[in-house]
C-alpha cells in the first residue's frame, strides 16, 4: 500500500504526499519498506543506498527530496533474501548505518568503524535478524546497557502482523550473536545463527530472544554482591522487561530467562524468585559458588524457593571431581532440584515442563562462548519444541 501512495505520489499530487508522509511518519523507525520485490528507504538528506541487493553500488539508489517536499525518500529494486547495507554521503564520502533502522549485522571488515552494517531482511527471506531498541538505563544501578533482539523469521510478514510470540530474555546480551570479533576471540554465541537453523528445519517454534547487555558491574550485579545483585533483579523485572516487552509482540506468557556463568547463577535466582513472571530458566555453565562462604549461595536458598512451576535447563562442561566449569556446583543444584520435586531428564530428550531439570553434561568443555555456542540447541530445542 505505501509502495502504491509513492508511485501516485512522483506525479506531484499533493493529496498522495500527504497520505504517504502520514504512513511513513506511523513508521518512521521501522527501517525500509518492501514488497513485490521493492523497497522504500528514507532519509535526512540526499544519500546512497548501497548493499548486498546492488552489489555496493553508491549510484544504483539515491535518495533524494519528493516533489520539491521534506520527505527525502529512493526506491530500487531489491529481490527477496537478507541484505546488509548502509548509507553513502557522496559530499564527504563517508558510510554511516540507517539511523531509522533498528536491525542491524555485525560486519568482520577491517574498514568499518562501525562494526556493524543495516539489514533489510525481506518478509519472506527464511530469515530472522537482530534489532537494537538502543539503551535502557537505571538510576538505581547507576548505569545504562544496550537492549538487542532476535526477532524471527517472518515477523514483518503482512499475514503475521497480529502473531505473538513467546519471549525468552538472555543475560549479557553483547555477546549472545553473530560478533565474530567478541569474546576473547571466542566469537558470540552465534544465537542469531542458531535460531534461524533450528526454527528453518521445523525442530523450534518461533521465539523473540532479547539480551540486555552486561556492564562493568557485571560481577556484583550477577551475583558476587547481594545488595547489587538485589538491585539487578529489581531493575530486571520492574523496568527493563516491561519497557522491553512493549516494543515486541509478545504474547503475555510468562517468559524464559537465561545466560551462562554467572549469568546462569542470576537466570536460575530470578526465576525461582518469580515464578509468576519466569516459565523457564537456562544456565549453562552456571558459576553457583558465590556467597557460600556466608551461607547466602543460590544453593543455600534453593530449599527456601521450594518447589516453583519452572522448567529448567541445567548444564555444565569440566569435570566433577576438579568442579571444572563448576560441574560439581551444577550436579549439586540438579539434584537439590530434585528433592524438591523436579524430575530429571537428559538432553536431547527433554520434553519441555515445568516439572522437569533437563541436564546436560559435556565432558571436557571449556568456561567460554565458544563452548556455549555448540549447546544453544538444547535449550532451545526443549523449552521451544515446534
């Protein structure tokens, strides 16, 4: 439809302008618009569309002024699939990502300062791709962290405007994707990756997955402090995922929340903290040990949750007997688990239930992203079975 007001647009009709800004302007930071093999893209001002779909090209879209108006728009042509791209000022030959669109790649070559290039993933692309909804901050924490998130394959698609989806949040959200520059030189976990596998082969059902990033408090505010680790989870269910949630269709379920080390330590806390918010909890690798000495671990307060409707994901490399990638914490938690009343099952054939530990153990496997990487599907596989 607004592919259709644009071209009745170009004949300078002053009716068709003004319905077409009132829909752009309804849309304004949704990124470029597509159909039928086309896209819109707005600007600021005057520049080149360059990407995959045009071979980089700075001269095959130029955005420029519509009849004489404000609205600074280009169409071209752009065949179904996921393109990277980004915007070419010719006057200062200088590159610079769409600053109205939210989704977004990370780019490996050595001359992009940014890091990352824009995406237009086309509805139909098979697809999913990660947007940023920029930083969300806390008085209390005294700090602010970037909010990303993978939406799913078609989620843009006209016939799936009204689907929702379940929501699974991850802890240290910076290095849960495709930033093959991250991590120690480990990579992200490639989720982003994952996800498009495990949802495009019909084994997990579509899911939002949205990380909140980690900050130099990370330590005190995942668990090496109660007081900061307090705060965290306050900050988690009070602002963070009601400002969140609103910007994604999520289909007002309880959600999962995970993440690995102590990441995993807080995921499993907030969980068995909240269980009318939390349907699930992940923990690879969970780092459990802090706050034992003083009686104050998770294990300690583990018996005093009780038994809550959570289905768990539990997992751990290393080795028992040296408490490598704290395997003999997570066997402890496991089987605490237990006693109180969760069954366990081992995957990959866990079915999903708030009754249930689904357990893993990977002999061996290293405390890193790489490591995690390799076990994304277990997660996904049980608490989102297609």
């Amino acid at each position: 439809c607004i592919l259709a007001l644009y071209d009745a647009s170009v004949a300078c009709d002053a009716g068709a302008i003004a319905a077409l800004r009132d829909e752009l302007d309804q849309r304004a930071e949704l990124g470029p618009l597509w159909a039928s093999g086309r896209a819109l893209f707005r600007t600021d001002a005057t520049r080149a569309v360059a990407g995959s779909f045009n071979d980089w090209s700075t001269t095959a879209v130029v955005t420029a002024p519509l009849c004489g108006s404000d609205l600074i728009l280009g169409v071209g042509t752009v065949a179904t699939g996921y393109h990277q791209y980004k915007l070419y000022d010719p006057a200062t030959s200088s590159w610079t990502l769409d600053p109205h669109d939210p989704a977004f790649a990370y780019d490996d070559f050595t001359g992009n300062p940014d890091g990352r290039n824009s995406v237009l993933a086309t509805p139909d692309s098979g697809r999913g791709y990660t947007v940023t909804f920029g930083e969300t901050c806390s008085t209390t924490l005294g700090n602010c962290r970037e909010v990303t998130a993978y939406l799913p394959a078609g989620y843009d698609a006209l016939d799936a405007k009204d689907r929702r989806y379940p929501v699974l949040f991850m802890h240290d959200g910076q290095n849960l994707w495709s930033d093959h520059g991250c991590c120690f030189g480990h990579t992200g976990w490639e989720l982003d990756a994952a996800l498009d596998t495990e949802i495009g082969e019909g084994r997990v059902a579509p899911v939002i997955v949205i990380g909140a990033a980690s900050t130099t408090s990370r330590n005190t505010e995942y668990g090496l402090d109660r007081t900061a680790a307090a705060a965290f989870m306050a900050f988690q269910i009070d602002e963070l995922q009601p400002k969140v949630l609103a910007k994604v269709r999520w289909d007002a379920q309880p959600v999962g929340i995970g993440g690995s080390s102590l990441g995993g330590l807080t995921a499993m806390d907030l969980a068995l903290a909240y269980p009318e918010t939390y349907a699930a909890a992940v923990a690879l690798s969970g780092a459990f040990w802090p706050g034992r000495e003083d009686v104050d671990a998770l294990r300690d307060r583990i018996p005093t949750y009780g038994k809550q409707p959570v289905a768990i994901y539990l997992d751990h490399g290393g080795n028992v007997a040296a408490n490598s990638d704290g395997a003999a914490d997570s066997v402890e938690v496991r089987d605490e688990l237990m006693a109180l009343g969760w069954s366990r099952s081992d995957s990959p054939s866990c079915t999903a239930s708030p009754n249930t530990v689904c357990y893993h153990s990977e002999p061996g496997a290293t405390h890193d992203e790489l490591a995690w990487k390799a076990r994304t599907w277990r997660f996904l596989r049980y608490l989102y079975p297609r």
